[in-house]
C-alpha cells in the first residue's frame, strides 16, 4: 500500500476511495461473469434496455398465459365431446333396439296373419271339398267335429 500510497498521495479518502473503485469494478466483473450465459436469449434479454426487456417479458407472460388458456380450452372441448359422444352412442344404442323391437313385433305379427290366412285357406278348401249341395246343418256338424278335434288336440 505505501507504494499506491505515493502513487495517488498519501490521504487516506484517497486510498479508500481507490479500494472502493477497484472493488465496484471486480464486483461487476465478478457479476457479469456469473449473468454470462451460453443462453443466446438471454443474452439478448440483458443487452436490452428496461422498455424493451418490459416489453418481452410481457409478451412472454401474455404467451404463456394464452398457451394456459388454450389447454384449459382444449380440455373442456375433449369433456364435452366426450359427454356427446356418449350421449350419441346411447341414442344409437336406443334407436337400435327400438328397431330390433319393431323387428321382432313385425316378424311376429306376420306369422300370426299367415296362421288366420292359413286356417282360412284350409276352411275354404273344406268348403270346396263338400260342394254347393253342403246344407247347413251339415256345415254345423262339421265346424262341431272340427272344434271337438281342436280341443282335444290342444289338452
């Protein structure tokens, strides 16, 4: 110190005020040491001024806010597709066994008709087989016989 001390004058202020200086300086350097980074945006980010940093990093807030939004947009679009798709997949799943009901009924109804038509068919022949000379109570006789036979069968 005494060779700095001769260097700058013997004052103390002046002595003190050399240290200070020096070791602002080693501190900033000390500081943008450890700010440097391999970070090309960060970089960038440093070298701007407090507006333009201001302005990015509101842009970025703003971006990664609207990026939140969209995923929360996103997820309740996927919800309410999927609580469509289910409400449709039970319409479809409805309108199918509606039809299958119809279906059957149809098929059924059917068969019952072409039973009347066959018994009216086999009365018809009967009728044709006996003639026009058949008398009513032959008629009477026979439908007797018929029923007796039917209801015997059916026990």
């Amino acid at each position: 110190l005494s060779s700095l001390g001769g260097k700058f004058g013997s004052r103390k202020e002046d002595i003190y005020d050399f240290k200070f200086e020096t070791t602002r300086a080693f501190n900033e350097l000390e500081t943008k040491m450890i700010a440097d980074t391999d970070d090309p945006a960060q970089d960038v980010l440093d070298a701007m001024s407090d507006a333009e940093y201001d302005r990015e990093m509101r842009r970025l807030r703003r971006l990664r806010h609207e990026k939140a939004e969209a995923q929360v947009t996103f997820a309740v679009l996927q919800d309410k597709l999927r609580t469509y798709r289910k409400r449709a997949e039970k319409h479809i799943a409805s309108v199918a066994l509606g039809e299958a009901n119809f279906q059957a009924r149809q098929e059924k109804a059917q068969q019952e008709r072409n039973g009347e038509i066959g018994k009216l068919e086999k009365r018809i022949a009967d009728f044709e087989c006996k003639g026009p000379w058949t008398t009513f109570e032959e008629f009477t006789e026979s439908e007797k016989k018929r029923r007796d036979c039917a209801s015997s069968s059916a026990e």
